[in-house]
C-alpha cells in the first residue's frame, strides 16, 4: 500500500508522523509484524533539504515510532535523516516490539541531489 505525503508544503514532521499512526495501526491490525515506511518519510512535503530536519538517533522521530511499535507489538522501519555532530545521514532505523531501537543502516551510495544537500555516505 503506497501513500502520498506530500501535500500543500504545510507539513511538518509532527504532522507526518501523526499521519502515518492509522496506517501502521491498520497493517498490524491486518497481522503484519513489521511495518516499513518510506526513505526520508519524516521530512516528506516538510523540506527538500534533508539536512535542516536532522536528528539525532535516538531522537523525537526513534522515540515516538519506538513507542507506537511497543503499543502494537511489532517493528517498524522508518527512514529519516540522522545529525551526528557535524555529519549528516539518510538513515533507516528499526525499532522493536519492545520500544527499543534494534539497529539502523546508514545509506552508503547516495544520488548526486543528497550529496549536494550535504549528506554524507554511511561508511
């Protein structure tokens, strides 16, 4: 199942994340034991420019999908963009069904657009 985020430009994170909770609620609801959401899915009609919503990891965006996996038992993937001191990453984070963070994957071959942005590879 496949949803469009982008919108009017008036998005902001907290309005994707909230946006987002039906439909993983609907997937677990329908059995599934991870639910994978879209690459930069935090910043989705928020901002072309990944680098100026970065976050830590564990942050506002792990901390609030980590406490809806605990709530519906499962494991959610959600992609964002991750500050780590001066670096930033387009990073895929699993959280569990416990509320924890179980690991995350910094994208290591990047498109010319997110190099420019300023992100960098995960090596």
């Amino acid at each position: 199942m496949h949803h469009n985020l982008s919108g009017d430009g008036k998005n902001t994170i907290e309005s994707n994340r909230q946006k987002v909770v039906p439909l993983i609620e609907e997937a677990a609801n329908k059995g599934a034991d991870l639910v994978v959401l879209g690459e930069m899915v935090s910043c989705k009609g928020v901002t072309n420019i990944f680098a100026e919503e970065a976050e830590s990891i564990p942050g506002p965006t792990t901390d609030f999908y980590a406490a809806i996996a605990k709530e519906i038992d499962c494991y959610i993937v959600v992609g964002l963009p991750e500050r780590d001191g001066n670096e930033v990453y387009n990073v895929s984070v699993m959280l569990g069904p416990q509320g924890e963070l179980v690991g995350k994957y910094r994208k290591v071959t990047l498109p010319r657009e997110e190099i420019q942005q300023g992100i960098s590879p995960g090596y």
